[in-house]
C-alpha cells in the first residue's frame, strides 16, 4: 500500500525517497530577488505538500510511517514536518570535520501574518500568551496553574485557565530579583505540595507554597549553591533544571558545562559542571549523580520506570553532522564523555580530535545516549506525556522542545519532537511534532524552549522567538 505517496518501505535510507523532487535548500540562501521569489513559491508548494503528506501519515499506525535512517536522517529546518520519523544512530555519524564549522545563528523576524506553528492532522494549536519577557521553561502545578520562567527579568509568572479565545484567564507575577531562574520544581509529590523550588543560574531556592497561589506567600529560602553563570557560543551555559525523584528523596540539578569543550583538568571552572548534581529535598549535597553531560538542559522522571532523563546539547565545532544532541535516561555513576569523548566507537567512545590521548581509561565507560537528535538542535525542555486528551498511544511517550541551531550551515531543530516509547523505554527514534517555526525563505520567527502538560492533558509550548505560549489540543479534525 502507498500512503500520500511516500515509499511503502518503513525505512527510508536516502531523502530522495521522501522527497525525490526536493529543492537542494542549504546554507544562508542568498539569491537574487527573481531567483528568491521562485524558490519561496515553489518552497511554499513543496512544503504544503510535504505537510499534507505528514499528516494523512499519522493517521497511520506506527509501524507503517516513514523512518528516515542513515544519512538521510539528517535534516534542516525546511524538510520538517509533522509524523516525520527520523532514526539516528552512533553508525550513521561522520568523522570530525572542525572546517565546517560554522557562525549561522539566525536573525530573528517578527512572525509573518500567514505564519503559525504546524501540528499533525486532528491537533489544533492557539496563541495562548504573548509579548513575554524571555520565556523559557515552563512547569505545571497539581491544581493546573501553569508556571513560566522569564529568566532574563528574573521573573517567575502563573498563567491560570484557558478562556473561550484559548487565551490564559488570569496571569500573575509569582516572584521577582531572582538570578536568571530556569527550572522550576514542586515539592512534595501530590495534590498539595508545600514548596516550590526554583533553579538560579547559582544556586537553587524555595518559595512556601500553598495550592492555587498566585504571588509567593513568603521570601525565598536559598538551599544550595552552583557553579553561576555562562553564555553560549564559547561562554558556558547558564540554565540550571530541578527535578525531584519519583520518590521524593532525591532533588537532581542538572548544571551545563562552562565552555565548548575545555579539558576539565586544566579549567578549575568546570568543577562541577557538565554534571547532574544529587542533593537532598533540604539542600544537602550528596554527590555528582552522572558526568560528561556538556549540557542537561531539561530534567525529567519517566513515570514507568522511574529513570531520570536529560534532553541534552552536545560539542559545538566538530562539523555540521557532529555531534548529535539527545535525550536519554542518566545512569547513576554513568560517564556521558564530555569534553574527551563523545558516543560511537566499538570501545565506548570516540576521541574528541582536540583531547586526542587524554583519559584512555574513561574510553570504554562512556555511555552511549538513548535517542540522537540532529547535532546543534539545542534540545531544551523535555517530558514525559501522562494525560488522556491526545490520542492513546502518546501516554508514556516524551516530547522536547528545540531550540534550533547555530553551528550548522543548514539551520535545522526550531521544532517540538515526539520521542516513541515502549513500555518506558526508547526506541531510538524521534518524530517531528511541532513545526513550522521557520519560514520557507529560511527565516526564523519561533524558538521552542518549553513544554508543559497542562491539567485537560492539551501541551503548552514557549518560544522565546516570538515571545509566546502556544496551546496544544487534540481535536480529532
């Protein structure tokens, strides 16, 4: 059987099968006016095409949508589109190539008047806040009330209900003069947790907090100190995640490294950092939970099995196919090679040409990740999808917000992906979900960072690009 035309094999090893008439879209794409004006009209028509194709494909069963596998699971941002499947693997990977490298961040534009996040066929998404400070991670209470960092501000916001527009009903200003907050955590487990903690880019606080508040009832408490501060492109990372253990014993703040890749040796800066950091619920340190993870961005507990996951950003300056991203459980003591290594390589690891012989006996300890996302995506925020409102068969499976890329000459991620599960495990591959963010000239106007399960089991999405929370719902239509 054909479906919308797409190969009848499950797996895809070249784009040409999925796309055998494709533009060759790379790079900044600079033209000439006529020439630009035919390449967006017939970016327009293919990426239509290729959307409508996406989405009669997920009315499919899992089995039959396309997989992308090989090189041709590689991608930029203009051939994503929702139910697409990709499958990574530690084979498919190239050998450095440092002269690649490349400065591509993107110019960021205002949202075009015709532009709007694409989803797959039955999902319908709506603007449910705009003109935001920075929004970034986003967390949602027991009681349903949603909970946004606006780190740059340092800002915690509550956004309450969706009106009949699907705008939020009430917004409120939680806390202010915070040290831009990103991770945002709620203690204890249950209906009436008692604390809400926040992640500083130094150090980790708490507010007391009764279900349904709208502004902190008192000051926060400072439990723990991190190592602060850090930019990208060379100047660190500087989001600090919290989540609690299933059962409620372990408080894991993931901390990203302090640079590309300095020998942790030699840069007293990077104690502590690349790491997943175990402390107790009162702020005690214990140990360094996992390390080599250059940054574990988004923190989440899978609710089968009780593993800690990271969605994570891997290396810049290896090449554009270099290194993936991912997102995978954390083993407890388990060594993800950073800055010496990285995943792939018959003995555990490979090399980082810019480390070559330092720490052989780490070779064989370095942990190959769960599911590889395309390198430089900026994986962000993740979760795991425990509602009823979408379809039966996302329960227990993961979406990650991307961020998009800067390192790579074909910008690619600016997407939400849906990461398959069996049983609570991967299965290696991941699923374009959210797209769209991206217009077909190659401008970019929307950035996911964050994604929420609101209380109805609909997914709330930030973009820092736009400044906005988008809502999605399962219509079925």
């Amino acid at each position: 059987m054909t479906v919308s035309g797409f190969p009848t094999v499950s797996r895809i090893h070249s784009i040409e099968q999925l796309y055998p008439n494709r533009l060759p879209v790379r790079g900044p794409m600079r033209f000439s006016p006529i020439a630009r004006c035919f390449r967006i009209a017939s970016l327009v028509c293919a990426l239509a095409l290729v959307s409508a194709c996406a989405a009669e494909t997920e009315a499919q069963a899992p089995s039959l949508r396309p997989v992308l596998t090989g090189q041709a699971a590689f991608t930029d941002a203009l051939h994503e589109a929702p139910a697409i499947r990709r499958h990574l693997t530690v084979a498919d990977l190239p050998a450095p190539a440092p002269n690649e490298s490349v400065d591509n961040g993107p110019t960021l534009v205002d949202r075009p008047a015709n532009a709007w996040p694409i989803a797959p066929r039955g999902f319908k998404v709506s603007l449910y806040a705009t003109g935001l400070d920075n929004p970034r991670l986003l967390r949602t209470a027991p009681n349903g009330d949603l909970f946004l960092a606006e780190s740059q501000t340092g800002r915690i916001k509550v956004f309450r209900g969706v009106d009949p527009d699907g705008k939020a009903k009430q917004v409120s200003v939680f806390a202010t003069g915070l040290n831009l907050p990103f991770g945002i955590a709620f203690y204890p487990a249950g209906p009436d947790p008692q604390w809400i903690y926040v992640g500083n880019t130094d150090g980790i606080v708490r507010f007391p907090y009764r279900k349904g508040d709208l502004v902190a009832r008192g000051p926060a408490e400072k439990l723990a100190e991190l190592p602060g501060g850090g930019r990208l492109r060379g100047g660190g990372h500087w989001t600090r995640d919290l989540v609690f253990s299933k059962d409620g014993t372990k408080l894991f703040a993931s901390v990203g490294s302090h640079s590309n890749v300095d020998d942790a040796d030699t840069h007293p800066e990077e104690f502590h950092r690349a790491d997943v950091l175990e402390f107790t619920p009162q702020g005690k340190f214990v140990k360094v939970y996992a390390s080599g993870l250059r940054n574990c961005v988004g923190e989440a507990i899978n609710p089968i099995t009780g593993q800690l996951w990271c969605s994570t950003n891997e290396r810049d300056g290896l090449g554009n196919n270099l290194v993936p991203d991912y997102v995978t459980h954390v083993q407890e003591g388990g060594f993800y090679g950073w800055p010496w290594y990285y995943m792939g390589g018959l003995n555990g690891g490979l090399q980082d040409p810019r480390h070559i012989g330092k720490h052989p006996e780490l070779q064989a300890k370095v942990v190959t990740p769960d599911i590889l996302v395309n390198p430089h995506f900026a994986s962000l925020e993740m979760l795991f999808y425990t509602g009823s409102q979408f379809p039966a068969e996302f329960k227990g499976e993961g979406f990650a917000a991307e961020h998009g890329s800067w390192n790579r000459k074909e910008r690619a991620g600016y997407e939400v992906i849906r990461l398959p599960m069996k049983n609570g495990h991967a299965t290696g591959e991941y699923e374009d979900f959210l797209t769209g963010f991206v217009t077909p000239d190659g401008q970019v106007w929307g950035r996911p960072v964050g994604v929420a399960q609101a209380k109805d089991g609909s997914l709330f999405v930030s973009d820092d690009g736009s400044r906005s929370i988008w809502l999605v719902v399962y219509t079925g239509k």
